[in-house]
C-alpha cells in the first residue's frame, strides 16, 4: 500500500507511532522531527524516512506544505520490499539534490490539484521513492576515489563564510580538480557544493538570529549574503519564513 498526500504540519509538537513507513518532503517551509532518538530537519534540501514503528516527534515551523508517502508493507510485491527494507532501515534525513526537487516540486502540484485520484497518487509517490532509492543505493553512483575530509572542509568555509567561496577554491583545499571534487562532493554529501554553502550560510544565519540582537544587515554580511535582502529572500524559499518570523519563535 502506498498513499501520497500534502498537508501542513502544525507548530505544536506531537508525538507518535504507526506501523506503516513514512517518507516526509517539504514542498514548502520546513519542519522538525527526531525520529527514534535522531534529530533533523525537513525542509526543501533535505527529507525524513521515518521506519515502522519508531516512535517520533515532528512539529512544523510556520508556514509549511508537507508532501508525505504512507508506506504499509501489507500486499507489497517481493522486489517493492526490498527497497522498503533498505531505505527504512533506519532513520535517515536524506539530502535532496536540485533534480529531485524539481521532480517533488512537479508530484505536489498534480497531488494539489488531482489527489483525489488514487491511481495518480501511488504512481508519483512510487517515482519519488524510487529516485530517492536510486540516489542513496543505485548501482550506478559515481564511486569517490577516496574519502573526502569533510571536517576540513566545514573548518574551512567557517572561517570564510562572510565572504564569496568559490568551488575551484574548495576544490584546490582538497587537492583535487574542480570538476573531480564536484563530483565526489556530490556522492558524499547528497548536495552540491553551492548547495552545501547555501544551506551552511542559512544554518549560521538561522543560529545568529536565534541566539543574537545582531541587526540583519550584519548578519547578512557576516554569513556571506550580498545584501539583507538576499538573505530574506534566501529564507524565506529555503525555510518558509522571514527573518523577522524566525527571530520571534
């Protein structure tokens, strides 16, 4: 059985436990989860695979639209289960590279606008979980050469954050060409490396605001951001809120 819906996450936390599988992606705005005791985040680069029976927290963040597949093992075909068993294994939050989301963007709109048709549904929410399927295990990933140090890396673009990062420049910290480190970037992490630094710079942005009386313009600057409205617009497609609205929460 496999249900596709999109709904909005409340911002009140709740707590709970099925026994059917659950693949959460954002269509917009962001949530919180921990699942099983693993803490992480829901929003458009990165999604939650939460197994069977592992009991779990969520709560939305603001405006928010969650695309979710129910997934319940019950007449499922032998070849559909061992890519169950494989992705819900454990609770993961994996990466979304910009093709995925491209995809999740296209599945939301014909669910928004034809859910109601239960054909259509199984049929997007099979395509998606068959992509993600083939991003984390398919057998025809690049395999990296070596492992990437990405303490390194994330040492790195925190001591440079304010200013512009380019690849070639990361490329040459790791000793290998851009178009080599590109490529082994993405199969480690999920993301791309300009996708990794956005998301670095929204995540010490979101920290600052949080945590700080910083006025915005400074800590636009500080996270590398060319102005305070960069950083708005940054945050509200990535996030689903304004600066202004993650500060007050």
């Amino acid at each position: 059985m496999l249900q596709a819906r999109v709904i909005r996450l409340d911002e009140q936390a709740h707590e709970h436990a099925h026994d059917h599988h659950q693949l959460v992606m954002s269509l917009v705005g962001r949530a919180e989860f921990e699942v099983g005791g693993r803490g992480g985040e829901v929003c458009r680069m990165r999604a939650c695979l939460v197994p069977g029976d592992a009991a779990h927290q969520f709560a939305g963040m603001g405006d928010n639209r969650m695309l979710i597949l129910d997934l319940d093992e019950h007449d499922t075909p032998s070849e559909d289960l061992e890519l169950l068993h494989r992705l819900f294994e454990t609770p993961r939050y994996p990466a979304l590279d910009v093709d995925f989301q491209h995809l999740l963007t296209y599945a939301g709109a014909e669910l928004e606008r034809y859910g109601s048709d239960s054909i259509l549904a199984r049929s997007l929410g099979g395509v998606l979980l068959r992509a993600l399927h083939l991003r984390l295990f398919g057998e025809q990933r690049r395999q990296p050469q070596g492992p990437l140090d990405l303490q390194r890396l994330d040492d790195y673009i925190g001591e440079h954050l304010a200013r512009r990062i380019s690849v070639a420049e990361l490329a040459h910290v790791m000793c290998l060409s851009p178009s080599h480190f590109h490529a082994q970037f993405k199969d480690s992490v999920g993301l791309t490396p300009h996708q990794y630094l956005l998301k670095t710079r929204l995540d010490r942005a979101a920290r600052m605001l949080r945590e700080s009386n910083l006025p915005l313009v400074r800590i636009a600057e500080e996270c590398g951001f060319s102005s305070q409205s960069a950083l708005t617009t940054s945050m509200r497609r990535y996030l689903g809120l304004t600066p202004k609205r993650l500060r007050s929460e």
